[in-house]
C-alpha cells in the first residue's frame, strides 16, 4: 500500500525532471 505512493511520487518527479 505504501510502495504505490512512493512510486506515484517517483513517477511525478521523473516526469519534472
């Protein structure tokens, strides 16, 4: 439950970057 987070966010930091 806590990974989809964590991926979520790294997803939308990627995406920023």
């Amino acid at each position: 439950m806590r990974w989809q987070l964590n991926k979520q966010q790294l997803h939308a930091r990627l995406s920023m970057k």
